[in-house]
C-alpha cells in the first residue's frame, strides 16, 4: 500500500490509461468506479487486482492506495466524487454459451450495452455475446451501466453467427411473427439476435435466424436496451400463466 | 431569418438560458437540438416557436436563423456537432389522464424519464405524470433519450397519489404478487406508479395503492426505465394469448 498524492504518480497513469479500449484489451483489464461498483465485485467474488481509495476515507479493501483528492478525480472518467476505484481481469468465455444467449451486433453505444448486460443478469440469461461494432462492455458507461451485472454475466465474442448456442430468433421491426416466450416452449436452448436501433440486424444475419419476431408496440420503436429487456422479459415467462384476479 | 456569428448574439444567450430548468419553466418553452428530434417534431404536428441552422446548412424550417459553427456549438447542451436546434413550447395536461398513465415518484435520471416517455409512447400509454423529485422532461438529455416521444406523449404534472386516474397499481420489487397483464383483465383505467430504483415508491404512496407487483427477475433489479418499459409492455400485452408455435 502506498501514499499517492501527484497525479505523475506512475500508477495513476497506467489507470488513466485504462479508460482507453485498445488498453483495456492488451491488459485484459478494466476498471471499476465507485462504492456500489467495487462492492457488487465483492459480491460477486472477484477480488481487485489493485485498489484505490481517497486517502483517509477507509473505503475498499484492505490493500487499496491511498489517493489525495485531486490526484484521484484526475483518474476518474466519470467525473468527480469518484472515493474509489479497483482494477480488475476482464473475463470472457471462450465461446458464446446456452440456455439462453443475447447476441448484439451493431450496439454501439455503452450505457446500452451495460443496460443489456443487467437485463441479462435480472432475467437470467446465461451468456451476453458480442458481434462487430458493439460498445466495449468493460468501458466506464458500459460498467456502470450494468450496475456491477458485468461480474456476474458471462461475456462472450462471436465471430459469427455459427458461433451462437441453440435455436437463433432475431428481433425484427419489420418480422410479421409477433415474440412470444416462454422460451421453454420455443427451443431448449436459444440465442436472442438484437441489432442497432437504427439499422436492426444485416440481412446476412437475419437470414441465418431460423425465427424473426418483433415486439408489439403502437408507435415509433425501442432502443436496442429497451428491446433486449422486454424480449429477455418475455422469454423467460412462467410457462403456465396464471390470469389476474 | 438573420444570420448569427457571435456567441454574444442576445438570442443565443436566452438560448443558453433555456438548459436551465429554472428558465424552461418561466418561459414554458424548451430547447430541442438535432436533425431527427426536430423531425419528430414535425411528424407531429408541432412548429417551432424560433429555430437555428448551421450556416449554409439549408436544415430545419423557413424561418430558422443561420449561425455560424462556432457560435452554434457554444450553445449546444449535447456537446459538438448539433446542425439544427430549435425552442418549441412546453406541453402539460391539466391532470393526468387515462387510460394507461404512468405516474413516477422520485426518478431522478433524464435519461431515465425520457425512456420512459419514449416506452410511453411506443406502448400507447395516455399520459406520463410526475410526482415529486423526477428529472425535467424538457431538459436536454430526457428530450434526447424520448426520440422525440416527448412531441406526442401527454405529460402532467401530479400533486398526489389523489390526482390520479383509475385503479392505481405500483410496482414494487418486495410485492408478493408478481406483475401479470394485460391491463383490460384487470381495470378500465389504470395507473401504473414507479419510483426510483434505489428507494422504490414511499411507504405512503405504496399505501394509497390497491395493488402492488413485481416484475419477476432472478438476479438484482432494473432500474426505472427497465421496469417502466417492462410493465408497459405486460399492460399492453393482447388479451388473449397465442401460444408459441
């Protein structure tokens, strides 16, 4: 543990680093801002890599640095009032895994992709895979938008759609198919396709999807997180429903 | 129409002015910027009360004044690149009104209330009501993240619980019962009440509704805009349900 109180401080620049991608994946690491972030962490069983705390606040673990104010909001890349960050392993398995996968491509934008990352960890999906163009889900927005989900959630790279587990169903604006879950009635093990908000899914993709079905809406549409929550929402329904009272 | 190089033109200081609530709310009126949000506008049937274009641009209306790329940027509230930008006049019902209206208590995020004004719209909710200590509909970021919804969804600010319509049901993550729709098999008119995601809705709010539920999830919790969009789409779900093939 060390007494950090220049933002030249070696170490805090090897963090600031970090907030750029090409970084985060040399390192295989990524970094985590805030009380609620470093304590889903714990939760979750991951320990830090390294640690560091506003000098005197006591907060983190037990081998975090100890960071003068300034120097610390100079990391921060989420603006100031950051009282700690840690460092830790990006983790990503080695292919996209069932029973129910997210497959996005296209998602470019961060707070949706940790949005969809939480909407996975709430209803259980098993895995979150990423295709071209996709927002890095270990960036700041994307973690914080995941609200520490990006710990439990296993994150995946695809190739292509070969690579995805089970049934393909794509979520289509322009499907006639209407998405009905639960999932249990559909495939034993299935991947949900969502595409950019602008664009959806390329017809290449949509055309190796064995199923495409759109959310009922009356108007406009949904952003990418909004159409990946309803539809993790919907395919994981209790297969027997019980009608309101 | 004039043409505008200096970010000290008086019109582009009260433009300025405009990204503080305080001011929306004396003048009633409220900044949109960029190509699509203006175009939205438009779909619906609402004229700008003054715009503003990039010189030479040839974007937005007739009448929009022509500003220099400097002095434009100066006045956006989204950072560089805004092309068009435009002041339409606030919007509010006298009292929220059904038969589907959402009422929020607390939900503090603009980017939060504009997805749900934006879940509103694409669900064909009637009305988005709000409640004590919620972000600004009208500010920048809620305005960006409606997509334009806020130009076509009914928005009502509501006193108390009292204010309204039908039967109200609140979601609440320690419910017993878990939200099932549609809306038709459970009231004619109904509000659906949302707090904030770290706190819920007040124990007193929570009282003065006939019905509480949760969204069933497995792991951690949405924030409002998630479950806002999930219960809408519960509500909005056809009567009768087609199984899946």
């Amino acid at each position: 543990m060390t007494h950090i109180a220049s933002q030249q401080n070696p170490r805090l620049k090897a963090l600031r680093r970090l907030h750029a991608k090409r970084e985060r994946e040399r390192s295989g690491t990524f970094i985590v801002e805030g009380e609620d972030l470093v304590a889903a962490a714990q939760a979750a069983g991951r320990e830090p890599l390294e640690g560091y705390r506003l000098a005197g606040s006591g907060l983190g673990g037990a081998g975090f640095h100890e960071v003068e104010r300034d120097a610390l909001s100079h990391v921060s890349a989420l603006g100031s009032g950051t009282r700690v960050l840690a460092v830790y392993e990006q983790r990503w398995l080695a292919a996209p895994q069932g029973p129910l996968c997210v497959y996005l491509h296209g998602v470019g934008d961060p707070g949706n992709v940790g949005t969809i990352v939480r909407a996975a960890h709430a209803f259980g999906a098993s895995c979150v895979a990423l295709g071209p163009h996709c927002a890095d889900p270990h960036s700041p927005k994307a973690v914080r938008a995941s609200m520490g989900a990006i710990f439990s959630v296993p994150v995946a790279r695809a190739r292509g759609v070969a690579d995805l587990p089970g049934e393909r169903l794509a979520l289509d604006a322009h499907a006639a198919e209407v998405l009905r879950g639960p999932m249990a009635e559909i495939a034993h093990e299935l991947t949900l396709l969502i595409g950019s908000e602008r664009e959806g899914l390329p017809a290449e993709v949509l055309g190796a999807c064995a199923r495409r079905a759109r959310i009922a809406i009356e108007g406009d549409s949904l952003n990418a997180a909004m159409a990946a929550t309803v539809a993790l929402y919907e395919m994981t329904r209790r297969p027997s429903r019980v009608p309101a009272s």
